[in-house]
C-alpha cells in the first residue's frame, strides 16, 4: 500500500499526540520506517502494516493509503470495521 500524504500522517500523530517511537511500537516497525515515512524516502509498506499504522492513529486505512493491490484475506482482519475503543496506545 502507497502513504497518500507524509503530511497526513504527521498531522494525524500531532492529533493523537503519538511520538515516532509509540508508533513504532504499536504498528509493529522501526522507528526508522516511520521517520522514511515522514520524510518521503519511503512510501509503501504492506497492507498488515498500514492497517496497523491507521488504526494506531484512530483513522482508517483509507485516509492514509492508497489500496494499489488485492488486499490478503490475513490482512482483511486487522483492515475490518474500525472501532476506536480498539486502538493501543
């Protein structure tokens, strides 16, 4: 899945008040990756990733990625009705 807008993601952890690093933590990737994300050097990730990232964030997936590929059927648990009581800090 493609980020749609790095500036997206940073307003959305301003939002959520989530650090680099709680992000990191709670979508289950380096706090590298985020930074890349941020920055622009990176701009894809997997659809498990993504979900996680979005859901972290209280938004859905589809605000900050774009759906390029079928999205996997383990994938489609994590992508399925969101519900904010639901999200880890």
């Amino acid at each position: 899945m493609r980020l749609k807008s790095a500036d997206t993601l940073r307003a959305l952890m301003q939002q959520e008040s989530v650090s680099i690093g709680n992000l990191a933590a709670s979508a289950g990737c380096s706090k590298g990756f985020i930074s890349h994300l941020l920055a622009g050097r990176r701009r894809s990730c997997t659809a498990a990733l993504a979900a996680k990232i979005a859901t972290s964030l209280g938004a859905p997936v589809t605000v900050l990625f774009e759906i390029s590929k079928p999205i996997p059927a383990d994938a489609i648990r994590i992508l399925g009705p969101y519900h904010r009581s639901q999200r880890r800090h």
